[in-house]
C-alpha cells in the first residue's frame, strides 16, 4: 500500500509518521519550498494534540519547540474573572504549550525527515482521478504520482476537497480579525505560562508570558464585514498602534500597555470556520486536517485536530481495506469534530459582541461560567486519547 500526502503542515507530516507506525508508506507533496514554514503567527497546542503526538513518539519534540501553558484564564473587561481552565497533563507531565506555527511544522517535518519520509517540495496538487484500483495525483509542475490512496492535508483551500467535494462548505468568515505581537521589558503579576482570556468591550485580548519575560499576544478585533488583507495593510502601523490602544485601553486588563511595548508591524488574520462536508471521503481520496473542516482559531483546536485526524485515520487504514477504513476513519471522527466546531461558534459569537449584544454577553458570561463552567467541562475535549493498538471495526452495513 502507498499513500500520497498532499500538504506537508500539520496534518501532512503527522500522517506520515502515523502511517508509519501502521506500516504504510507514503510520500508527502508539499506546494511550497523547504522551509517555507510561514512566520509570526503563534498558536496553542492543547493537551489532546500533544497525546496524539505521542502516539507517534513526536510530542516531546514539539513541546519543547514551544513552552508550557497549563493553565488558562478568562475574564471581561471590566475586570471580573470568569474562570479558569487547568487541564490535565500527560502522565509524563507533558502540559499544553504555546509555540510559533513555523516551530510547529519544523518539528514534525524534522521528524518525519528523520523517519525517512520522502517529502517533495514544491509540488502543488492541480487535480486528482482515479485510475483502474489507483489514484492519480496531477501537479503543476505537469508531473504525476501514482498510489493506493490519497490524503488531502492541504489546508484550508484544499485542492483536494475540490475533487472529495465539489459541491461541499466552504470556509466562512467568524466575524472578527486579528494580529499577533511579542512584547518585552513589561513588569506584570500574570504569572509565568498562564494564558489570559479578556473578552474586553470592544475587542478580545489574548496574552501570556514566557518565564525570560517575553509576552506573547494576540487581540480578535469584531467586524461585521470580512476586511480585505490589502485594506489592513494600507493602514500604517503606527495608525494601528493607536488603534489597538484606543480599542484595548477602555478595559481593565496589561493589553493596551502591551501592545504599546510591541514594536509596530503587524500580520492580519480573518477567522475562518467550515463545517465538514457530509462525505470525507471519495474513491480513494481523504480529507484530514483543515481540508477537511476548518476550525476556527478561536477553538485553539486546529492542529490538535488535525493531528487526531491523521493518527485516527492510520489506524483504519491499518485494520480495513481502503472502502472500508475511509468510511470508518469519518465515523470515528465527525461527532467530535462537530462538538469542537460549535464550541468555537459560541466563542467566536462572544468575542465578536458589539453593543447591546455585548452588555448582554457580560451580564450571562458569569452566569453561564458558573453553571456550565467547572474543572470537567472540557475533560471531554482535552482528555480524549486515542487507542492505537485497538482495532478498528468496519461499520455495519
Ligand atoms: C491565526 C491562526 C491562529 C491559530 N491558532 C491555533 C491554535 O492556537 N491552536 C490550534 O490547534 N490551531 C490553531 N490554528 C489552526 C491551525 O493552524 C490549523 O488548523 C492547522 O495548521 C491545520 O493543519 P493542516 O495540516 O490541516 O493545514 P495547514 O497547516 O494549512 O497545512 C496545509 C499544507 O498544505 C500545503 N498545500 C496547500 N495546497 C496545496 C496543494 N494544492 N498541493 C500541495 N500542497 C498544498 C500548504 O502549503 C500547507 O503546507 C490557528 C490558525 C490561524 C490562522
């Protein structure tokens, strides 16, 4: 059996290894350049990422491109605290971690690397057939590969779902965007690897401090109306500086003075989501990752899952013949995915609160915390392990 692996992120490389382990081979095709990994951008890997990680023997290696995070902590504005979130490490003491995405990629393709798993760069996926009991991906380089299955793990605008799912979601705007920054020389108390939550009265702020004092932040900033990336970037970065203090200053929180300790200059993100599409699968294709289901960032759940995905899906191809595991790897994953997905609609219809909606917002959070908040309210979320050695059941009928 031979795997061809579009996309070489998050979802590509653990694949591979996954893969691996089950006794697969597989080649990943990567669209852009070794090492063209992206900048900036900081992201949270939750306790669940890291377990499917470590079915792979991977999860040290990326908690340590990162530093741990255990704990989370949610306010508003005016300065209540909602709540905190404490999940429960791995039994090695491996706790959730905040890290760069480029880190991220770099340490699971420096694994696969290491594994002997063929990447080849540069080579982006135009179009998919099927041929005789084979698949055929096209590339835009006029070159062809030939296998036994094909894994799209080519993110969000995934060529492959194009094939899957031609009439499928597509991603959608969640209603706010966002920068991130790194600000240094700040005196604050908010305790080394606690991540701090304000969803403020005019925008989300997001921040935590790495123990050499560095605090690494990020503000979700409402908008009924997608902004266009070069109608962000036409604004100058000072302007946005004064913006941002000016959106974060009303609230009691260190944002405002933050983003004033930040160097100006900033990458723009829109928040995006999309639902699964009702099949995951056609042929001998798959969707993994965010091709298959973009979670939005708010969900802090998008390379946990698309880890998940790739360990899950392993599994069946392991135990099934291809027109049974791909049905079998949807069926283990889509009821958690859609949990995963309406918890990050909730959190993004918060964060994007204006107006009446917002005094509202402020006057139910607390309630809501403490009704439905709790130290198990996302044990379901972080504490879910997957089984590798178990077997995997073709679905009846
Ligand atoms: C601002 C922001 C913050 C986020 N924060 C978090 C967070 O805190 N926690 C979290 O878990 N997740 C977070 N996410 C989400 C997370 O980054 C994604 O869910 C995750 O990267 C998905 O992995 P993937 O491998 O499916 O897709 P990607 O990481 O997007 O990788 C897809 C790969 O496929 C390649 N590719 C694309 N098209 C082709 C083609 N045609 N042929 C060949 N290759 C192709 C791309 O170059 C890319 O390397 C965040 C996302 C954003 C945008």
């Amino acid at each position: 059996m031979k795997a061809l692996i579009i996309g070489g992120g998050v979802a590509g490389p653990a694949a591979a290894m996954a893969l691996q382990k089950a006794g697969i081979d597989s080649v990943i095709y990567e669209a852009h350049p070794a090492g063209a990994y992206g900048v900036g951008a900081t992201m949270g890997l939750s306790t669940n990422g890291l377990a499917a990680l470590q079915v792979l023997d991977a999860h040290r290696a990326v908690a340590d491109a990162g530093f741990p995070c255990p704990r989370g902590v949610m306010w508003l504005g005016d300065g209540r605290r909602l709540g905190e979130d404490v999940p429960a490490p791995l039994p090695d003491g491996t706790t959730a971690v905040q890290l760069r995405r480029a880190d991220l990629y770099a340490a699971l393709h420096g694994h696969a690397a290491a594994r002997g798993v063929p990447v080849e760069y540069g080579r982006r996926l135009v179009q998919v057939e099927h041929r005789g009991d084979r698949i055929v991906a096209r590339f835009a380089d006029g070159g062809e590969a030939v296998g036994d299955v094909l894994i799209g793990a080519d993110g969000m605008r995934s060529a492959t779902r194009r094939f899957v799912a031609p009439d499928g979601p597509r991603p959608r705007y969640c209603g706010i965007f966002g920068t991130n920054g790194f600000a240094h020389g700040l005196d604050l108390d908010s305790g080394y690897g606690t991540f701090h939550m304000v969803f403020g009265r005019r925008a989300f702020f997001g921040y935590v401090q790495r123990e050499d004092g560095c605090v690494w932040w990020f503000v979700n900033v409402p908008a009924a109306r997608e902004p266009m990336p070069a109608q962000l970037a036409a604004i100058p970065a000072e302007q946005w500086r004064q913006r941002l203090h000016g959106l974060l200053a009303v609230d009691v929180s260190p944002a405002a003075r933050i983003v004033q300790a930040t160097p100006p200059g900033y990458d723009w993100f829109a928040a995006h989501q999309m639902k699964a599409p009702k099949t995951w699968h056609r042929g001998r294709a798959v969707l993994i990752g965010d091709a298959a289901h973009v979670t939005s960032p708010s969900s802090g759940q998008g390379a946990a899952m698309a880890v998940e995905d790739a360990v899950e899906l392993a599994r069946c191809l392991r135990d099934l013949p291809v027109a049974q595991a791909l049905p079998a790897y949807q069926r283990l994953r889509e009821g958690r995915l859609r949990k995963v997905h309406a918890g990050a609609r909730q959190v993004n219809r918060s964060k994007s609160a204006t107006g009446p909606s917002r005094v509202l917002r402020d006057a139910m959070f607390p309630v809501l915390m403490k009704r439905f908040g709790g130290p198990q309210a996302l044990s379901w979320l972080y504490d879910h392990r997957i089984d590798f050695d178990s077997k995997v059941e073709a679905d009846a009928g």
